[in-house]
C-alpha cells in the first residue's frame, strides 16, 4: 500500500474503532482483526502501521480532542486524524488530496482548521496531556499520589507481547531458548516464573510451532500473577466463575498438572468455545466448560454440583479496564459514571454469589484490571461487613515457592490485597484473596 493508502485506511478504521467504542460495540483489536481479514491485500508492513497508527491516535485522544477544540473544530474522527497529522509534524492538506487512493480532499473550512492547528501556541492541562479522563483525575491521583504522572504516561504506552509458557508442555527456560536461537527479541518476564515478552518486530509467535503445539499462551504477566495468586494445587477443585475464552484456567490447569478439576464457566458460548479450542491445543484434561444462563437464580441452579465445595473459586468481574489502557486505550472512550455504577453492582452481586461455591477453608480470589477504588477495595471492604468469618489472606503466600519477586508495593488502600502497578510495567490488576470461615 502506498501512504496514501494506509492514511486512507487508517482514517477509515479509526472511525469504526472509535464509534464502536463510543457506543459500547466491538473492542478494537476485534475490530481491526476484521478490518484486515477482509483486506487480504494488505501486507504485513501495512497492518502493522496502520494499526500502530490507530493506537497512537486513541492513546493520545484527549490531548487531540483538545487541540482540536482549541483551534474551533468539532470533534470527530476526521478531525483528530487531522490533528495528529498536524501534532506529527506533517501537512494535511499536503495528504487529503483525494485520487483513487489517498484520503477524501480537504474543504476550505477544514485548510483553514489545519492553518489554526500548525498555529497553535499554547498547551494543555497536565490531565489532558497525559489523556485522563478530567473525572477520573482525582481517584487517579489519590491511587497514585507522585506517581500519577509516571502512570499515566506508563498507561499510554505501548508494552510488549507477553506470553506464558504452558509448563504441561515444557519449562520456560526450553521456550526461551528455542526462540533466542532464532534472534528473537525476548526477555523473561520479573515476576512470574511463566512469561516472557517478545518484541512486537520479532518473531511472529502465533505463526511459530510453539504457540501452535499449545505450548506458549498469549496472557500478560499481570493475568500470570493474578493466577499465581490463586494457589490452585494438584488434585484440588476450583471454579473459573467468569472464565471468558481462559487465559487462567488454562494456567490454573497447568499449575495444577492436570490432577483435579476446574469448572470454567460463563455466559458467552463464543468466548468459552475459543476455551475448547485452547484447552485442547495445551493439553489440559482437567478443564470442563459450563454455559451459564445470564439470570443469578438460573445461574446457581446450573453450578448447584459446585456450592460450597470448591477449594478456590476465581472471579475475574467485569470491570472498567483502567489497568489495560495500554493494551486498550478505547476503554477510555468507554467509561463513564453510569457504566462504572452498573459495573459496581454486578461486581458485588458475583461477589456475593461466588461465596456460596467456597467450602470451608476455602478460598475466593476477587480479579479486576481496574485501578479505581470502588471496583477494588471498596468491594472487598463491603463484602466482609455483610459476610461474617471471612477473612483478607496476604497473597504473598503463593510466591514462596517460584522464587520471582513479589510485586506488593503498597499501592492498594487495603491491607492485604494487591494493587499492581503500571509504573512497574504491569497491568493495573487488583487482587483480593479472601478465605472462607
């Protein structure tokens, strides 16, 4: 494709990423999968730039709506790849020309925004800048206090692939150096003892025979410490309760060595379908999937082998993803105060009915990959005022015998609990392990 094209492209796929996002469609890697997959001609030079394209201008999408605003445009994808044409030192009105090819020409009103744009002499907030959301600024800088800043622009990075080496299949330090024999770019991950990162450049991992034989998973190392965390042992019996497509039940499988029995289940036949597929290709034998109805009373009667019989039960909730914004800056677009008050309550309600799987002793891991407080210690505090006997277990229990370094530093406001810290290259995971009386 020549530029022309993949700005053409570009403009045409940042409009259906950021509509989707606004409205609460599709995820833009889905998105973009789909976009390619009927673009056959595409090459893979192309994808990769106009997908790092799209990235570059959603991470950067408020300072862009800002300028934006400030030389008397409206909002709109057109105008924020305007923007970001003007913010990359180029000239648009040197590239919307028009033709076969290249993006559709500028109007007169649109020259004259683009002369507005170059012209522009004064700067943004810190908060826009750094593209928080001006709402989400104070829970934000109360997580991080003098690191608010570093976070954020932690978050509007872009990190490296990160994989977990499957150990039914091989050790690490085999996957490791199969893939340094052929100058891969890679590194083993700091805290868990199942990662690595692959530089986006290198090695085509998901072409390579490792990731097809099952032996290397797609799964950051922030999911990695959150399935440490859940010390799912060999022969024991433990509920994924929204396990989605599996990334931790196919690492619980793994750290369970196939002996026992997990229970991976939730309300998306497609999600756990791909879990089939996957489940199959890692040689996990222990996994069972269950499709369950999306009302709670449904739900209990579906999982009522389960009730207060299981060892662990994982609830990885639905939540906000402000721990993901480098992976999945759309999310920003996404949140606002009426979908953070939905999400809270179906929060507490999985919460509340995860518990009753729990058998004595046991224990319950609480998941998010948010940083905001009310999806994290706000609801594990809620949940023992109304739960008697219940109790925070410090997670750093699980870590004695991987001999990595254990990522607690203090960032979460309840003893205990585990709150993940961009700043460290990590995801924002929260992490609650809570043991039943």
């Amino acid at each position: 494709m020549t530029p022309d094209a993949r700005l053409a492209a570009t403009l045409e796929l940042f409009e259906l990423v950021r509509d989707a996002a606004l409205s609460g469609g599709a995820a833009a890697d889905n998105i973009i999968r789909g976009y390619f997959r009927r673009r056959r001609y595409a090459g893979s030079k192309d994808r990769r730039d106009i997908t790092g394209n799209i990235y570059a201008i959603l991470h950067d999408h408020e300072a862009l709506a800002w300028r934006v605003g400030e030389a008397g445009g409206e909002v709109s994808a057109r105008s924020l790849v305007i923007a970001w044409r003007v913010v990359m030192g180029e000239d648009p009105r040197e590239q919307f020309i028009g033709g076969k090819y290249a993006p559709q020409p500028l109007d007169d009103d649109e020259k004259a925004f683009c002369a507005r744009l170059g012209a522009l002499n004064t700067e943004p907030s810190e908060t826009t800048r750094l593209n928080c959301p001006k709402w989400l600024e104070s829970a934000l800088r109360a997580r991080f206090g003098e690191e608010f800043a570093a976070a954020m622009q932690e978050l509007n990075g872009r990190g490296l692939a990160t994989f977990r080496v499957n150990t039914l299949k091989m050790r690490r330090e085999e996957a490791v150096a199969k893939l340094a024999l052929e100058e891969a770019e890679i590194k083993p991950t700091r805290h868990s003892p199942w990662g690595f990162t692959l530089a986006a450049q290198a090695t085509n991992i998901r072409a390579h025979a490792l990731f097809k034989s099952g032996a290397v998973e797609v799964q950051s190392e922030a999911s990695q410490i959150a399935s440490l965390l859940v010390d799912a042992r060999p022969g024991m019996q433990v509920l994924d309760l929204c396990a989605g497509a599996g990334g931790k039940s196919l690492a619980l499988a793994a750290s369970m060595e196939n002996k026992g029995q997990i229970h991976a289940a939730d309300i998306n036949a497609r999600r756990l379908g791909r879990l089939k597929d996957r489940y199959r290709r890692a040689g996990a034998r222990n996994i069972q999937t269950i499709l369950l109805p999306e009302d709670s009373g449904a739900r209990n009667a579906a999982l009522s082998h389960c009730a207060a019989a299981m060892d662990r039960v994982v609830v990885d909730v639905p939540c906000t993803g402000t721990g993901t914004w480098k992976h999945n800056p759309e999310l920003r677009l996404r949140i606002n105060v009426d979908w953070l008050e939905t999400l809270v309550k179906t929060q507490a309600e999985l919460l509340a009915e995860a518990s009753g799987y729990v058998k004595p002793g046991g224990r319950l891991v609480y998941i998010t990959c948010s940083l905001l407080a009310e999806e994290n210690e706000a609801q594990v505090e809620k949940f023992l005022a109304s739960h008697e006997g219940w109790s925070i277990l410090r997670p750093d229990a699980a870590w004695l015998e991987t001999g990595s370094d254990f990522p607690l530093d203090g960032l979460s406001k309840l003893e205990g609990t585990l709150q993940l810290n961009p700043v460290d290259g990590l995801d924002g995971f929260f992490v609650a392990v809570l043991k039943a009386p």
